[in-house]
C-alpha cells in the first residue's frame, strides 16, 4: 500500500532540483577554515548544499563529539560568502534549537537518533509550525517500518519538505561494507512513498574511499535523486572518520564519471520493456502457483507427521535440501544469499503449514 505523503520539493531551487542532487562537506567541523576551504572548494565545482558535523555520536566516550555549537557561526559564513545551503546532523531539541538559531537551511536526523521513535517524536514536536527541510536517514537496523514511522512522525509536524538518507544498516557479521546497503529497503521505501526523495551516503556504505564511486553509480542506476558524501581539505588528517572522506578533486572525478540514465523511456524501448516485463509476471505467476502446490504437499507432509508422531523439523534433511539447492543455484549464476534467503523463507512458510496442523504455535526460523 503505498502512502500518500505531500511531499514538496527540497527547495524551490533549479540546482536543488536537478538529477543528482549532491550534498557534500566533511564529516566533522574541526575550525573555521578547514570548514572555509571546503565549502568553498565545493562551491565552485558548483555543489548547492554544504554538509558538516557539528554534534557528532559517536559509540564510545573519549572519541572526538564534534565542535558543538562553537562551529554553528562558521556555517554563516558559509551561507555569506558562498552562497551555499548549509545542513547539519541533530539528535536532540536543543541541536534543533540551535541550528534554528543560527539560520542553518536544512537539518537532518541521523541513524542512531531514527532508531528510537521517542527521540524523534520529541524533534518532531519541536519542528511544529516551522518551515526548515529535513533529511531522515535509514535506522541502523534494516527496518523500513522504523524508517517510514520516522518519516511520518516529522510529516506530522507539518513538515512537507522531507528527504530520505539511505546510509547502509549495521551489520554483526564481517562485511565488505561498514554498512551494508540493503538496497531492497530503500526501493521498498520508495515504492511505499512514491513522491518522497532518496538520496544515498556512499561515505557510510563504504566505510573507505575505494568503493565511493560504485555505490554512487549503483544509487543512479536505481533512479534514486542524488548522495551526501564527505570532502575534507586534507583527509588522512580528518579528526573523524578519515578513511572515507575525501577531497573535493576526488569527489569531481566520481562527479564527471557518474552515468546519469534516463529516469522514463521512449516508446520504442517501452514496448521492448513491456513485453519483458509481461514475461515475469508470467514467470512470477507460475511461481505462486508452484508455492501453492509445494505448500500443499507440505500439508500433506505434517498430517502424516502428526499421525506418526514424528517432529516437524528434520536438520539433516533441511541441510541436505539447502545445500543441493546452493549448489543448483551456484551454477545457474544465483547468489548463495539469493538462494539462503529464498529457500529459507520457503522452508518457514512449510514449517508454520506443518505447525498449524499439529496445532503448534511457530515461533519463528528454528535453528539449524
């Protein structure tokens, strides 16, 4: 069900508006003129928005917490001298009345303050009545539930203005990323809230500078509106967060190597893509059709448990179905996660068939 958000454009400005928008600045406001020299570097390859962390939350005490409001006079020069719009991460009311004080343009909500709907309930109730854009970004945790109640909760403040932050979820296990992108989250979002804008953080995905450009690509490539990303002067000497920022040169090559693909296509190609697109939904109908049949079997599979007495889960024969299928999967060119993911929400769904039939409660995925 898609929802049907008012949702207006981040300004009334031909360059805020155009395809990719581009937000950038260092992660940390550290003085006056590192915050100078990159805005200005920024502004003239003609970056609109100028981003900088003023509070920063960071997971362990002792860790550098950003310059506080003492940074919030150099954004106003930002704005004087450039030109440029000036955003700012806040997680409290008083981060909000502070940003309002000193005439910030944009604010937004980071992935720590998203997570707890208390914490931006009470920002919410702060922004009533005021007329400032705000970025939410993604939670930590991969919950597109938890994202959209963030974003309705500042929707209804009578806030209009509202941009999506896709910065990537956490994640316990080892990773090539510092945040794992999840893009399905983000098209969920956006399939949910048509009209809402999503723009994505390679600098948090990433966690370093080597895979900027690919994660930005990858975001155009799904027709999101623009990336926030961070510059700094000199960024081996960043008091926060070094290894993936970078400087404003860097951020032009990403710039000028980025392909922008049409966001419609001409009829010629439509016709092409629509005779494509009636072939999955063909495919995509055998495919329940097919899990109605399986779920059935599986039906028949729990009456005969339940009259043997014998228990539903069976691990050797899960691992063995499993692992035949990872290696089916393997070389007809399908992902291991594509196939766990698949196989396993197929192997719950005949688990909770089985269950009901035994009239036993499921309690979710058992271990196996």
């Amino acid at each position: 069900m898609n929802l049907e958000l008012d949702i207006l454009p981040l300004f009334d400005d031909p360059v805020a508006k155009k395809r990719p928008l581009i937000i950038a600045g260092p992660c940390s406001a550290e003085s006056e003129e590192q915050v100078l020299e990159s805005a200005r570097d920024l502004s003239a390859m003609g970056v609109r928005i100028f981003r900088a962390g003023i509070w920063k939350p960071r997971t362990r005490p002792n860790a550098f917490e950003g310059v506080g409001s003492t940074g919030l006079p150099w954004l106003k020069r930002v704005q004087e001298e450039t030109g440029m719009l000036t955003a700012i991460e806040v997680a409290n009311v008083k981060h909000v009345y502070e940003a309002l004080k000193f005439g910030v343009d944009i604010i937004w909500i980071g992935a720590r303050t998203s997570a707890n709907p208390f914490a931006v309930q009470e920002i919410a109730d702060t922004l009533k009545g005021l007329d400032i854009p705000v970025m939410i970004k993604n939670p930590v945790n991969p919950d597109v539930e938890l994202w959209i109640g963030a974003i309705e909760r500042i929707y209804g403040a009578g806030v209009k203005r509202i941009v999506a932050i896709h910065r990537g979820f956490s994640v316990f296990a080892k990773s090539n990323y510092r945040n794992h992108p999840h893009w399905q989250i983000p098209i969920e979002l956006k399939r949910r809230i048509p009209n809402l804008p999503v723009i994505t953080d390679p600098s948090h995905i990433c966690g370093n500078r080597e895979r900027l450009f690919e994660i930005s690509q990858e975001a155009m490539d799904l027709n999101f509106d623009g990336i926030i990303i961070e510059c700094h002067p000199d960024p081996d000497k960043a008091w926060s967060d070094a290894k993936q920022q970078i400087t404003p040169a860097a951020l032009k090559t990403i710039l000028d190597k980025i392909i922008i693909r049409k966001s419609e296509v001409d009829n010629g190609l439509a016709m092409t893509l629509g005779e494509l697109r009636e072939e999955i939904d063909t495919l995509d109908d055998q495919i329940i059709d097919i899990f109605e049949t399986r779920m059935k079997i599986a039906d028949q599979i729990g009456q005969y448990k339940k009259s043997y007495n014998v228990a539903i889960l069976q691990s050797k024969r899960w691992d063995s179905i499993l692992n035949k299928r990872l290696d089916m999967g393997y070389k007809k060119g399908l992902s291991n996660e594509f196939i766990t993911r698949v196989f396993r929400a197929i192997h719950q769904e005949s688990i909770n068939h089985q269950a009901r039939i035994m009239n036993i409660e499921p309690e979710g995925e058992p271990e196996t």
